[in-house]
C-alpha cells in the first residue's frame, strides 16, 4: 500500500526509524526500553494525535496509523509497539470521553513521555470486562477504590493510570490515578516468554479516595467507553502483528538461497518455497484486514467491533504461524538464541495480548447475532 498525502512521509519516516531502533545494541532484558520511548516522542509521534488545543480527527489517527505502520514494518520485535498501543488507547479515550481539565493534564503527559497504564484484566477475570471485582464505592463527596489488577502493561513503572472498576449497581466505571496516590501500590515486572521490554505486573488498589473530577466521562457508562478505547487496540494489534516478520524477510530469503541441500539451494525446494509464499501471504493479508477494520472504525460502521475482533485473531494467529515457519526454514539455527527465536517469542505473545482468541471469537459471534437482530428489525 502507498499512502495518500503526507501519509507515505510519516511512514518513510517511522520506518527509518524502526531500523535504527532495530539495528541499535541490545537492550537489557525485562527493563523498559526508555530510549525507544524517548526517539519516539522527539520525532513528534504524539504530537500526530494529541495537537495542540484541539481534539484529534480521523486524519490524525490515519497519519498515526501511518507512522505505526511504518515503524512496525521495520522494527523486528513488538515490546515498543504493544507500549505505543497501549498509550493510543488512552488518548482516545480522553479525546472522547475526558474533561476539558482532564484531556490538559494528561494528553500534555503523553506529549511529554509520560506513560500510562490501564488496569483491566484482574488475576480471576482476565479481560472479562463484566466480571470485574475492583470495587467503587461512594464515600463522602467521592468514592473509594478497591481490588487488584493483574499483567498490566506498564503497571511497575506507569506515571498514570486508567483503573477500570465496577460499581455495586454492577455499572462499570473508568477512574483515573496517578501515581503516588495514597493506597495505590504497583509491583515488580512480570517474568514473560517474549516482550521483555514491555513492563508487566501487578496493582494493588486498597481504599484509594477518588474524587469525581477523576472519573472518565460518565461513571455509569464505563463500559461503553471501554469498548470504544479497546476496540482501537485489537486493530492496532493486528496492524503490528502483520508487519513484525516483515524485517526478517530479505535475510530469510538470502539463507535460503545460499544454504545448500541435497544438491541445490534450498530456494529451489517448493516446501521452502511454499514456506516464503506463505510468510509474505499471512503478512499482506492480516495488514490489510487490519487496515480495512481501521477504515470501518475511524467512518463508526456498524459492523466496526466485529472487524476489529477479526483483525486482531487474524493478526495473532498469522504472526505466530510466521514466528513458526521462519524457525523451521532455518532448522536448528532457527532454534538458537538469537533474532528468529526471539522474533517467535515475542509473536506469541500476541495469543493474550489485547484479548485471547476465545474471547474475540466470542465477541464475532455476538456481533454477528447483534446485526442479524438490526437487520431483522429493520
């Protein structure tokens, strides 16, 4: 795809970028990758999205998109896309739902570098939204807060957080925290298999004060709003998710040609063929379906939630069988520690992230119910 206007720049751009992120020294494991953020913020990529004294529009977003595409197509590792994801959802969430005082003080965060973190999956619930037991309570002219989340992006080293929780009427509600605040305590990193720049852990919210000004959009209406932020997410998840084996192509394509077998170069065994033809089929195909859900969101056609669940299981299931099918082309080199297994790491990881493939495919089918229902009314 060749994007329109300005939108090839910015992705030219971000994916020059990518590369010099990707081709840098490595980064220590388990620690957030502070440098990346900081290249990220100085070549304006929040800038795109939180202007100066004015909400986002759809060409904002389809310029960030253009720069997520961009750097997710040269990058090699997803741990800084999953992070920038994270941060997208909470800007739209603000631009949709906040304060006027609310979108001053944090969307001039994100333009600064701070990050965030939004607490929904909890250690019995997952990302079962309905089954929240974080609990607000009313509590003189604000509430009280109390539970826990649990593998929260960001969680141990966030500057803010958006903190999803349910009322005892069962309504959902979204509160903003920063941290500091008496009662709200972060643990240490999660020990993962992949992604281990991306910071993950625990938050423990014990009679935290909430004050109304601190909730997002209406405290009745969490849910719907949830969805909103979320439903970015799962797309943008299936953008990245079809561009990370992108970088390994060439040199998969060089190994092939020069590793010998049997008496020819493997490049000319149709299994290996086969194997690079459907690496670069699962990576245009899941770009595209992401890019199209994206068109359907930003436009807020109907049919909008249940493409971008497809987006996402479409994403995470090729990324990982590409993870996979580029291992086996390099056989037991594949295998060693080194970029084709840590790619296969961090691919995996896509199985979980922004929701499992059970809950999106749960998700399709109700949309799908939910417009047969629409269609038959009308």
């Amino acid at each position: 795809m060749e994007w329109q206007g300005n939108g090839q720049s910015i992705y030219d751009r971000y994916k020059r970028l990518g590369i010099k992120l990707r081709t840098r020294d490595g980064i220590a494991p388990h620690q957030f990758d502070q440098d990346g953020w900081d290249a990220l913020r100085e070549e304006g990529l929040w800038e795109l999205i939180c202007p100066e004294g004015r909400k986002a529009d759809n060409s904002c977003w389809w310029q960030f998109t253009a720069a997520l595409d961009g750097l997710s197509s040269a990058i090699g590792s997803s741990g800084l896309l999953l992070s920038i994801i994270a941060q997208a959802g909470i800007v739209r969430g603000l631009d949709r739902w906040g304060s006027d005082a609310q979108r001053e003080k944090y969307l001039e965060a994100v333009r600064t570098g701070k990050l965030s973190a939004t607490g929904i999956a909890e250690p019995t619930t997952g990302t079962d939204v309905r089954d929240v037991h974080t609990l607000l309570t009313p509590f003189g002219n604000g509430y009280k807060l109390n539970g826990s989340k649990f593998n929260i992006a960001h969680a141990p080293v966030a500057d803010f957080f958006l903190i999803v929780c349910k009322q005892e009427t069962g309504a959902v509600s979204l509160v903003f925290l920063d941290r500091g605040t008496p009662g709200l305590v972060t643990g240490n990193y999660d020990l993962k298999l992949g992604n281990k720049n991306l910071p993950t852990g625990p938050i423990a919210l014990d009679d935290v004060y909430v004050s109304p000004e601190q909730i997002l959009g209406n405290v009745d209406r969490g849910l719907r709003q949830l969805i909103d932020i979320v439903t970015l997410g799962r797309v943008y998840y299936g953008l990245v998710a079809s561009n990370l084996l992108r970088p390994f192509l060439t040199s998969a394509i060089e190994y092939a040609e020069t590793r010998v077998s049997f008496g020819s170069p493997i490049i000319e065994h149709q299994h290996i063929q086969r194997r690079l033809t459907d690496i670069i089929t699962r990576i245009e195909r899941s770009r595209w379906t992401a890019l199209g859900a994206l068109g359907r969101l930003f436009s807020e056609h109907p049919q909008s939630l249940l493409d971008c669940s497809i987006a996402k299981v479409v994403g995470a299931d090729d990324v990982i069988s590409n993870g996979l099918e580029l291992m086996k082309l390099y056989g037991s080199l594949g295998y060693h520690i080194g970029p084709v297994s840590s790619v296969l790491q961090d691919a995996l990881g896509f199985a979980s992230v922004g929701g499992t493939e059970e809950m999106h495919r749960k998700n399709i089918m109700n949309q799908i119910l939910r417009l047969k229902k629409k269609t038959t009314n009308d």
